[in-house]
C-alpha cells in the first residue's frame, strides 16, 4: 500500500465515523425531543390533576367560612332583636343630651 492508498483508506473511515457521529447526533436529538415531549405531557397531566384538587378545596373552604359567615349573621341579628329596647328612656336620654347642649 502506498501513501496515497493510506490516505484515501483513513478519509473514507474518517467520513465514515462523521457520518456514525451525526446519525448518532440526530438519533440523540430524536430520543431527547421525545423524552422532553413526554415530560411535559406528564407535567401538564399531574398539573391539571392538582389544579383541580386545589380549586376543589378551595370551593369547600370558601363554603365552610360562607357557612361560618352566615351563622355568625344570624347570631349576631338574634342577639340584636333579643335586646331590650327601652324607646321611652332612649328619647328621654336624648332630650337630655339635646338640652345640654343648648
């Protein structure tokens, strides 16, 4: 073998390992897409899933301190009516306190 025969022999297998390298390249860059595909659709799925699970807790909870605000209301208009309302010693107490100020 001649020089010229080692040469064109090692730039065939140096073109041939380029070649290798970017179908290695390109099957790399295939499997990565892929993986990253599958990622983000299961991040989207277990995102969704807990969205859900939070707005479901928070419509229980926005319903509980609904529920607490209302027996609260009621409980607070119970005690009002249940007070004793002296009209007659209120206008006294105002005629009162108007003539003082007069």
């Amino acid at each position: 073998m001649d020089n010229n025969e080692v040469l064109d022999h090692l730039l065939k297998i140096e073109s041939e390992a380029a070649a290798l390298v970017k179908d290695a390249q390109a099957e790399a860059d295939r499997r990565i897409a892929k993986a990253e595909k599958q990622n983000r659709e299961i991040h989207e799925e277990r995102y969704q899933e807990e969205l859900k699970k939070l707005e479901s807790e928070f419509q229980k909870y926005k319903e509980q301190v609904r529920q607490q605000y209302l027996e609260e209301i009621n409980a607070y208009r119970e005690k009002i009516s249940s007070l004793n309302s002296d009209t007659d010693a209120f206008s006294v107490l105002l005629d009162r306190l108007v003539a003082e100020e007069t």
